[in-house]
C-alpha cells in the first residue's frame, strides 16, 4: 500500500499526461516509454495471438531492414573496388605521375577513404544499431503481456514477508552487507589498464574543466556513500562523443562527454554511474581480468579497435576513428576489460538501481536514459553501452522488478538545477574543445582529403522524451 502511495507521487511528476488512450493499437504502444506501458499493462488486454502477430511482424520488418542495409553495403563496397581499378589503370599509364595524374589520384584515394566510411556505417547500423532497436520495441511487447503477472508475484511475495529473500535482497544493510569482498586488492590491476589504455593510444583525451568533473565526481560520491563499493571512486571525464560510461577494478570510472550530454536529468546520471559502480563494487572486472592478464587484454582491445573501426583497411587510424565519429572504445572495452556477460550485467542493474534509491534518486532515470538510448536510431549506433549486453527484455523486467521490491521513500530526486547549470556549462566547454580541435593539426592518414561530415550520431536533433520532469533545486 505504501509502495502504491510511493507511485501515485511520483507518477504524477514523471509520466506523461496521456496515459489512457483506449483503442490503440499494439504496434502503436510499443513505441511509447517503458515506464507508460508499465503503467498501462495492468489496464489493457490484447489475446496472445495479438501479441505472436506482432512479434511476427516486428521480425519481418527486421529482416527486411537488415537485407536493405547489406545491399546498400555491398552497393558502396562494389563502388570501393571499381576505384580500386581506376588506382590500377593510372599505375599501368607511366612510371611517374604529370600533374593531372596526381590531382586525379587524390581524388580517387579520398574517395576510397569516404566510400569505407560510409560502407562501415551501414555495417554497424546492420549488426548493432538495427538489431538494438528491434530488440527494444520487442522488450515493450513483452513488458506489456508479463508485466501484470510479474508485478502480482513481487507484490505476493512482499505480502508474505519473502522480499529480502531475493538476491541482494538485504538493502537495508547495503554498505555494510558482503559483496564483492576485497575490492581494494583491484586497484593495482585498473592502474595497470589505465596504464595499457593510454600506451595504445585508446584513451580518449581527458576533459580538464574543473566544474563538470567537480560535480561528477560529487554526484559519485553521494552515490558511493550509499553503496557497497569500498574504495574511492575517482571520476574521469572523457572528451568523447561516445555515448557511453566505464569503470575499472578499484573505482576508476570514466565517464564520456557525449553520455553527459545526453542525459537529461540528475537520475539519468545517476542511474548510469550506479550501474558502473555496481561493477566495481561486485568486482566483475576484476574476476573476469584473473583469467588473462591486463597487458594481453589491452593489446587485443586494441587490434579489436584496429580492425573495428577502421574496417581492416588503411586510411584511418584507430586514433582518428576512436575520436572523430567511429565512437568504439566501449565496445572494444566491454568484450574484453570490462567483463560484460549476462549475469554481470544483471547484477549490476540490480545494484545500480538499489544505490540510487539509498541515495534519494528516482532508480527509474536508469529506465527513462535506457529507453532514450535504445530507442533512438542516431544515439543507438552511439551507444556503444548496447552493443554488448543481453537481451532488453531481461534487463528491463528485472529493473522494474528490482523498483518493486524496494520500500518506498518520500521523495526521490528526479532533477537538480546544478545538473542543469553543469550540462550548460559543458555545452558550451564542448563548442571551444570542438573549434580548438578543427584548428589544431590532425593525426589523419590522408590530411589532403576534406575532413568526412560529422557523424550522423553527432547530428541528432535533441528532443523531448516527453516527461515532464519535476525539477527540484538543490539548497
Ligand atoms: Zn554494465
């Protein structure tokens, strides 16, 4: 009852006005914000052949997609080897190039250069961008269908007094409860990584200013206070438009700009940093690094990042893909360093959302940020935080699931002002990094080339996700 009470003042600040809107259709309402349709499911009833039809029909589509995208590719990779001949006729003409040869190669090379571009792009939409958006909207459909009886079984099992019989069910006594015993051992071995990240060149530039990374590192630290993690978290801000947040064994957690922009709330960060906090302090990276050694972890998500982003061919150096649009290190990082594997990954949502509720903060800004990152095209290719994790569906119920379980509190922190000031701040920090950038010499292969246009994923329109958030100022 009380939790009921918990929902009712917060839904009234969080979720959009329209809720109800009988006569939709299925198709329709899986395009809506988690949070609505788990609102909604208690109150709609599609048969399960609605739901099987759906599913169908999301799976053709996907296929249809996927095919379309593999022809553009081949279309762009046919384009590439033509090229190619054209290189081999103008080598079969003399020994040395006159003027107008030259000029010609030029041409042809930076034309190679942008057709790779743009045939990795459809690459990367095909086989992660795509898949997550699909994978998203299925997530929905099965929210909509389980979440009444899964919601009934978590209520059941907190009227029968079971609550802290789940895994980590003991949130009373986080901070002083057992997990991930003798994180501070960690700590030498995220040294060594970091050590290794920066030698091979995969580290994205630091971002020095003092302001965005002041009040981070604030917000982790309220965060950890109310945590099980166990040794200083000491934040690094990453100029990168990558969309994405990393920690290392021992509380090293960095956190790129591009993720910083993109939230639009205190939660959403915050359910972020929980979750990557999580991982330090269950120690996942560390357990999955006992089994290889740092140096070899490094150097493989190197040549992973090599090959990635640069699609195998010359051209464009890691350096320059990792910076300028071919956003990736998370990725590389979440194969090897970072120890993604499902279970893993449960734990830290499970964890994650626990820490924002013992900090004061609103757990669903994890959902509300998931849910902006899955569903968008543009900021799902930037994201690399998906391309690695299990299935939406599990993570998804086990969060509201993990909402559920917890006694309610008063009021949770939804958004801060000094949030809102800080991304202002770094809006415009991000502009003068940006110009600086453009007229500093460049690390490229082919500096005689036009610089390649922005990525789409830099270019993606702000929009509103449609919760009116309640904004609380800080005092
Ligand atoms: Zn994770």
């Amino acid at each position: 009852m009380i939790r009921s009470a918990l929902i009712a003042a917060c839904l009234a600040t969080v979720l959009p006005a329209r809720v109800d809107q009988p006569g939709q259709t299925l198709r329709n309402l899986i395009e809506r914000p988690y949070l609505e349709l788990a609102d909604l499911a208690t109150r709609v009833s599609f048969s399960g052949s609605q739901y099987a039809q759906v599913r169908r029909e999301l799976e053709a589509e996907k296929k249809k997609q996927a095919q379309l995208l593999e022809s553009q590719e081949k279309q762009l990779l046919q384009k590439i080897a033509q090229d190619r001949k054209e290189l081999e006729r103008l080598n079969r003409l003399a020994s040395r190039d006159d003027e107008a040869t030259t000029e010609k190669r030029r041409e042809v090379h930076c034309r190679i250069l942008e057709l790779e571009r743009q045939a990795y792009e459809k690459r990367v939409e095909r086989q992660h961008g795509m898949p997550v958006v699909f994978d998203n909207r299925l997530a929905k459909l099965s929210l909509l269908e389980h979440w009444p009886a899964e919601k009934s079984g978590v209520d059941a099992q907190i009227a029968a007094g079971q609550a802290r019989q789940r895994r980590f069910g003991d949130v009373e006594d986080i901070g002083v409860r057992k997990v991930g015993e003798g994180q501070e051992k960690d700590v030498k071995k995220g040294e060594e990584a970091i050590k290794d990240l920066k030698m091979y060149g995969l580290m994205p530039p630091e971002m020095t200013d003092e302001r965005v990374r002041n009040y981070v590192q604030g917000l982790a630290n309220d965060l950890a206070a109310r945590s099980d993690v166990k040794v200083p978290i000491k934040v690094t801000i990453l100029t990168s438009k990558e969309i994405n947040a990393f920690a290392l064994p021992g509380g090293f957690l960095y956190v790129n700009t591009g993720l910083i922009e993109k939230a639009e709330s205190e939660s959403e960060l915050a359910g972020v940093l929980a979750h990557e906090m999580a991982h330090v302090a269950a120690r996942h990276g560390a357990r999955l690094m006992r089994k290889a050694t740092i140096a070899g972890l490094v150097y493989q998500s190197a040549q992973i990042a090599a090959i990635i982003f640069t699609g195998g061919a010359v051209g464009i150096g890691t350096y320059y893909a990792l910076q300028y649009g071919f956003f990736g290190l998370g990725l590389a990082l979440n194969l090897t360093l970072l120890g993604v594997n499902r279970e893993f990954e449960a734990e830290a949502d499970q964890l994650g959302v626990q820490y924002c509720w013992r900090a004061g903060y609103d757990p669903r800004g994890f959902i509300t940020f998931f849910d902006k990152m899955a569903s968008e095209k543009g900021y799902v290719r930037a994201a690399s935080f998906f391309r690695t994790h299990p299935p939406f569906f599990e993570r998804i119920l086990s969060t509201f699931k993990e909402m559920e379980f917890l006694p309610p509190v008063e009021k949770l922190k939804v958004d801060c002002c000094e949030f809102q000031d800080m991304k202002e701040h770094l809006k415009v920090t991000t502009r003068k990094v940006e110009k600086e950038r453009k007229e500093s010499p460049k690390l490229r292969r082919f500096p005689e080339c036009p610089e390649p246009p922005p990525s789409k994923d830099s270019q993606i329109t702000e929009r509103s996700t449609g919760n009116d958030y309640e904004r609380v100022c800080c005092p």
